[in-house]
C-alpha cells in the first residue's frame, strides 16, 4: 500500500515541474490573510496533485497549504494522508530565484513515512523515508557525518521573532550561514549532505513535512524544541509555528549547546 502510494506521489510531482518552470519569475502575486504570497501557480499544483492522488487513493486525507479553507482545524481520520506544500519559497519563485521545491508527504497514522521533494534549483527529485532509502536524483543520499567546526554550513532563517536575535548572533559567530527563504530545502539539503545542519524558529508543518522523513532517512536528527508535531492529529493553517533543529548528532549537540536550549 505504501510503495503504490510512493510510487503515485513521485509521478504527481513530476507532472507539474513543466508548470512549476514555464512561469518561474512571471506568476502574479496575491496575498493571503496572513500577509503570505501565493501565485496561481501555488493554486494549479495543488490542484493537480489533489487531483491526480485522489483519483488513485480517493480513501486517503489530502490536505494543501493552498487548498484548505477551512479556519478550524480538521482532523486526520484516514489509515493514510498527504501533506503539500505545493511551492515552498513562494517569495523567490515570483521573484525569479530559483530556491523553491514542491513538497509533498505521505504520513501514515501521523507519521511521515516518505518525502517528495522537487528542487527546482537543481532540477532534482530528492525523495526517500525511514528504510526506505534516500535518494538525491540518481543517487544515494546520505546526512554529513563529519563533527561540527566553524566551516559547518547551517541552514538559518532571519528569525520572525526578535527575541531570538541572541541566537542568531551565536549562529553566525560559529558557523557558516545559509538562508535560502525555503525551510523544505534547508532540511532537505542536510538529508542529503549538502549543508550540515538547520535550525529554524518560523515553520509550519506542511513547509517539513516531507523533508523530516527525507532527513530521518539519511541518517540525520530532527529535534523539536517547543513539541513534537508528529504524530499529526490535526490540519491548522493558524497552527503554532515550529522550532528546530536538525543534523547529525553532534551537530545538533553542538547547536543545542551554542543556542542555550
């Protein structure tokens, strides 16, 4: 059940990167009612991949960062569910830099069991799961294993919240820092080794849902420092936002201890 499941959401999400790169840099702009961006091509890929998943796997829950209207928050009833996040760096997408993916999750009682994740930027399915592997387009994917130094390259967000401006200071005097205005890529890029580790104080859950199993997969760590979102048991587009931090063990001892938590 699980490999079918797989095996539709690879296809879903290669269907719509034509879509996803003919109108990089041109879709026009709104605004939602938490003053984020979202274009009609935000709108077309979530509709697709609904649309595609629920015509093989009509059982199943779908729930999209751009589809669900609902402002109460709406269970997961169902054995299997998907969450997308169907442009992740929606800034740099209508702004014409290339730092954005389609992100999509199969979780299963909760659980994300498997990510699928298109890089726009480098043109590349990075997709996998917990004993299911890793892969980085055509290749194994694997978490840097090397221990923590100052030329560690870790993925950070200016944090919303100025009260973590402390931690950003500790960040930056201790590490190499990459800010890419996508969560789903900072993550997916420690799963398969190209930064170090991340940490972020600003994400909700469809921004990680497929790139936690991607970095669970590739040997890594995910800590949540402020509750576990996962299990799943509910959809909240007015959801908490989540903070932490990922990488290997002792890159995330190592951030733990620089950031005080």
């Amino acid at each position: 059940m699980i490999d079918a499941r797989i095996a539709a959401a690879r296809r879903a999400v290669l269907a719509q990167t034509a879509l996803l790169h003919r109108e990089f840099g041109r879709a026009r702009s709104d605004w939602k009612f938490d003053g984020t961006r979202v274009t009609p091509v935000d709108i077309a890929i979530s509709e697709g991949i609904a649309a595609e998943l629920a015509a093989q796997f009509p059982e199943d829950d779908f729930f999209s960062e751009e589809l669900t209207q609902a402002v109460a928050p709406i269970p997961l009833t169902k054995r299997f569910a998907w969450v997308l996040d169907p442009i992740d760096g929606t800034n740099n997408y209508a702004m014409g830099l290339a730092q954005c993916a389609i992100s999509l999750a199969l979780l299963e009682h909760g659980m994300p069991v498997y990510g699928v994740v298109y890089d726009l930027a480098r043109r590349t399915l990075i997709h996998g799961g917990p004993g299911r592997g890793l892969w980085d387009g055509d290749r194994a994917g694997r978490v840097l294993s090397a221990p923590p130094d100052a030329q560690t390259m870790i993925g950070f967000h200016s944090p919303y919240n100025k009260c973590y401006a402390p931690q950003a200071t500790a960040l930056v005097e201790n590490f190499k820092i990459r800010a890419l205005g996508t969560s789903t890529l900072h993550l997916a890029y420690v799963a398969v080794g190209i930064f170090g580790g991340t940490v972020d104080h600003n994400v909700k859950i469809w921004d990680i849902a497929a790139a936690v199993p991607l970095c669970l997969a590739g040997g890594g760590e995910v800590q949540f420092l402020n509750g576990d979102p996962f299990p799943l048991r509910q959809f909240d587009l007015r959801m908490n936002r989540i903070f932490y931090i990922a990488g290997n063990a002792a890159v995330c001892a190592k951030v733990r201890a620089v950031l005080g938590v």
